[in-house]
C-alpha cells in the first residue's frame, strides 16, 4: 500500500458502489478535485460527447475561470451578466446557454467573473440552494449535467459536492496526486456523509513508468477506484488545438477506448446507461 494511502482509510468501502436511482430530473457529474493538470476538462469533454452520442441531452457548465471546456467546443468565454447576475439574481441556466456544434450538447460558457465565483456563494447564506435552483431549471431540458470545476475547495466547489450526483475524480497514479485525491476525498466525504459519490479514477497513465504501472495496479485493486483508465495520449492533447472531443477525432486511440471505458461506468452508476 502507498504511504499516502494510509490516510482516510475510513473512505474504503467493501466493493463498488451501487448505481445511483433516480426518479426524475438531471443527472448532474461533476469533474473535479485538488489538483490540476490531470486531465478534467478533457474528461468532462468527452464523457459529454459520449452521453450525446448515446442519445442524451447533455448540457456542460464549465465553472472554471480558465474556460478550457468552453474553448474546446470552440465557442467564445463570455457569460452574459456575469458571475454576479447568474449566482446573486434569479436567473435560469437556460438564460446563458449556447449550443455547441455537436448535437445534443450546450454549454454554459465560462469567463473571468467566475473568479468571483467563490466570494459571492462564501457570502451567500444557502449557496447549495442557489445551485440546486441553477441546475433544477436545466432538468426541464437536459438529461445529464457535465460540470468541469476549477481544482480545489472552495465554496463552489463545496456547493457542488453539495448537490452533484457523481464526482468523478482524475487521478494521475503518482504519489502526490494519489495524496491530492485522499485530501479530496476526506472534504467530500465529510459534506456528504459517505463515499458514495466519489467516483476516482486513473488519469494521464503512462505505461512506459514503472511507477506508474505500480500504482495503476494497485489502485485498480481499491474498491472506490473505478476500474477504467485513460492513457496519457497525444490525440488528448491535441484537443485543445483540434477543439474536438477526441472521441470524435480519434475514436480509435486508446484514450477514447479509456473515455468509452469510463464513460461505461458512469453511465451504469448514474442511472444513464
């Protein structure tokens, strides 16, 4: 076991996590934790390719003030109002939407008033209602939200947690980013009460280091760990400059068989399989 596995061993469970049920609504998967750099735009870019594909309505919140997601279905980072009018007003979601070029998929774009974002749910008094109300307007048109977070844990972050149906975790097998993922687990866990939503995965995997090949076998024997892993590729990294899901540009590489892999899993845990 890794040292840093030590920590939080409570966040263990005995075997995987049963499916989320759902009676109504949008299923909402939010792609985030402490680090950066470990692929959670890519992920949340083509798992919503995958769920459109699949024939769901998929509409992705790109809540990152970087605004890969919104630049890599090539649309322009703008939200209109801002940070201030969509979080502190009444506003639907709908209200800021832009369809994407693939169909099936829309996207709340993100720009620089989102750095703003965590002051203004910090000084909110009930910031996990103004998400659920956000996301409950976008249930009357969507069947799966894809929400792509800046890394860390702040109050949006926190809210997300809050109302998300899956947290979907990228984790590169290295050891610091294996403690990353452990120090996100432990804040989740204590919001919600249990590991249920947690969903880690393996992330960037190059099989070319024998340190990576240890710890991708070794996670792949933790039961919270989902069992797909996603390569580290040149056909991922090209998705910024081609602004295509690499499902849809290179669907033969071994990261989109990692991406339809993982896309599998969460399908089957959200209730969207």
């Amino acid at each position: 076991m890794l040292p840093e596995r030590r920590a939080h061993r409570a966040a263990q469970v005995p075997g995987r996590a049963p499916p989320i049920v759902h009676t109504r609504g949008v299923r909402t998967i939010a792609v985030t934790g402490m680090k950066g750099g470990v692929g959670k735009t890519a992920t949340a870019v083509n798992l919503a390719a995958l769920a459109a594909e699949a024939g769901r309505r998929v509409l992705v919140w790109d809540l990152d003030p970087q605004g890969a997601a919104t630049f890599c279905f090539d649309l322009r980072s703008r939200l209109r109002g801002g940070a201030e009018r969509l979080f502190g007003g009444d506003r639907d979601l709908r209200a800021v939407v832009k369809e994407s070029s693939i169909e099936r998929i829309d996207v709340v774009p993100s720009d620089v008033s989102l750095r703003d974002a965590d002051v203004i749910l910090h000084g909110s008094a009930k910031p996990k209602r103004i998400l659920r109300r956000l996301l409950s307007g976008a249930g009357k048109r969507y069947d799966v939200a894809v929400l792509d977070l800046a890394p860390g844990i702040g109050p949006v972050t926190g809210a997300v947690v809050d109302v998300a149906d899956l947290l979907l975790v990228p984790v590169e097998p290295a050891p610091l980013a294996v403690r990353a993922y452990d120090r996100f687990a432990a804040f989740a866990i204590e919001r919600t009460g249990g590991p249920e939503l947690l969903a880690p995965f393996l992330s960037i995997v190059d099989r070319r280091k024998p340190l990576h090949r240890r710890i991708e076998r070794e996670l792949h024997a933790d039961p919270r760990f989902l069992n797909a892993s996603v390569p580290l590729s040149s056909a991922v990294e090209r998705l910024a400059d081609e602004q295509t899901p690499t499902v849809l540009s290179a669907p033969r590489s071994l990261a989109a068989h990692g991406y339809r892999d993982l896309w599998a899993e969460v399908a089957e845990r959200t209730g969207l399989d």
